[in-house]
C-alpha cells in the first residue's frame, strides 16, 4: 500500500515502472469532451494517480484522492466502461509509438492484457488522449519499443537530449550505483561507431574482464541492460531502481536476444560495439 504522497512522478517521453504493480484498479475515471484530457485511477491505498499526455511527453502524479474535489465523480466512468474495475496491475512502459512517435503508456494487466493510453490527436494539435484494453504481454511492449527506435537514420541519436547532457546523466547515474551497490564502479565511453553509450562498469577487479559485469547505456530510446544476464538478482533491483529514477528504461537482458531483422539479434542492434 502507498504510504506517502509523491506528487509528480514522471514528467517524459519514456519510462518504465512497477511503482503500482500488483495493485488493483478500484475505480478509472476520464475528463474531457470527444476525448479524454485526463485519465484517474483509483488503485490501493489513499491516494490517486493521474496520468495525461503533453504532445511530447507522459504526466503521471500521484495527488490525495480529494485533489479533484466534486468533479471526480462527474468524469466518464472508463473503469466500468472497459471492464477493468477489481483486475490487477502490473509493469508500466511509457515510449513513443512506432506509428506517429508521440508517447504511449502501455499499463499491463492480469490476464494477459494491457491498457494503451495515446494520443486521440495528430502531433500539432491539442494533447488529448484515447485508452484501449487490448491482448498484450509485457515481452510484446518491450518489442513495441524496439520497433520505435529501429530507425537507421536515427540510429545513433539520443531522442531529445545533446550527447553532453545525457553523457552527464549517465555519469550521474554512476555515481548513485556506486552509493547504492556499495562496490567501485567506473564509467567507461564508447567511442562513435558504436551503438551503446557507456558502460557502468560494476566491481572492476574482482572479476575477470571476459565476465566483467556492466550497465550498459545504449544510445538510442534511454534503453538501459546488464551484460550478465547472471548477476545478483538483489544487485539486479538496486540497478533498476537507480536508472529508473533517471528515466531510463531498463529492458531484461533475455528479451534482448530475440532476433532483429537486420542484425543478430536486438542486444546487437543497440547494445553492441559496432
């Protein structure tokens, strides 16, 4: 159950999260007129969470359930609309859509399904947005992502963000693993040609180099992973907890060996040297 109030919690084009998982949905409510400007759920504990969309980015707070005052109850009943009153949360993915690159959330449910949260508008209208209940598993939204940012032309462009600044916000995000794990870590730049960042480099020394344990920045989509796919599952959490806080998506080492259509697989096409 959530203890305290958070305010805002995500204000950008990706994320991905499990601050709600195994909650469940106890009301859903939309504001707006043709379309929704803003979607309410009701989950455990005493406080609601309110997600809306800017035309390039996800708002998601977390406000006491009193913040909307009366209008609460007179927004559309999207809960019972959908059918998705008592069912269990789990994982949310945030990232832009393969069709238009405006930002989606993917909120994935029990029983194998997911609500889509997106843009109703084209990209240089009004925000606004629509929300399905669709087939979907966590592995095909990680998918979903991987097809966004399997752009050549963009291969090797940050989204949004100047090489410096995000180079910043990796050695940033260093320095807080270094704190959290308790271990050395250094930070080591890849050079141009290749289609990763950094590596966060975990424990040099105690290790030898052939199964030296990374986090590994990749530099399209925020995709953060681990080149272990072995390491300390306690070790694993504080990893994602960490890049999480810098709106990193981590994505699981496993689903990066599915094959690419143009390269090995996808840990190749964004997570290898060149």
């Amino acid at each position: 159950m959530l203890s305290t109030h958070r305010g805002s919690i995500y204000q950008h084009s990706q994320f991905e999260s499990d601050l709600v998982n195994g909650q469940i949905i106890r009301s859903m409510r939309g504001a707006g007129t043709n379309h929704a400007d803003l979607v309410v759920f009701q989950l455990d504990g005493p406080y609601r969470h309110h997600f809306s969309l800017d035309i390039d980015a996800v708002f998601w707070g977390e406000w006491p359930a009193d913040a909307l005052g009366d209008s609460y109850d007179e927004h559309v009943d999207l809960g019972s609309r959908l059918g998705v009153v008592g069912r269990r949360v789990g994982a949310v993915l945030a990232f832009p859509a393969v069709a238009d690159g405006n930002p989606a959330v993917h909120i994935h449910l029990d029983a194998g399904e997911k609500l889509v949260f997106s843009p109703s508008k084209p990209r240089d209208s009004e925000p606004g947005c629509r929300i399905q209940l669709t087939p979907g598993s966590v592995a095909e939204s990680y998918q979903e992502l991987f097809l966004a940012h399997d752009d050549r032309a963009r291969a090797d462009a940050p989204d949004g963000l100047s090489w410096q600044h995000l180079r910043a916000l990796v050695r940033t995000t260093c320095v807080e693993l270094e704190a959290r794990l308790g271990r050395p870590v250094r930070f080591s730049e890849q050079g141009q040609d290749a289609r990763f960042l950094a590596d966060v480099i975990v424990g040099e020394g105690s290790i030898s180099q052939s199964h030296q344990q990374s986090v590994r920045f990749s530099k399209c989509g925020w995709m953060v992973s681990v080149t272990d796919p072995g390491i300390d599952p306690g070790e694993l959490r504080v990893i994602r907890e960490v890049v999480r806080r810098h709106n990193f998506i981590f994505v699981p080492h496993h689903l990066l060996q599915r094959p690419h259509h143009a390269s090995d697989s996808w840990w190749v096409r964004f997570f290898e040297s060149g």
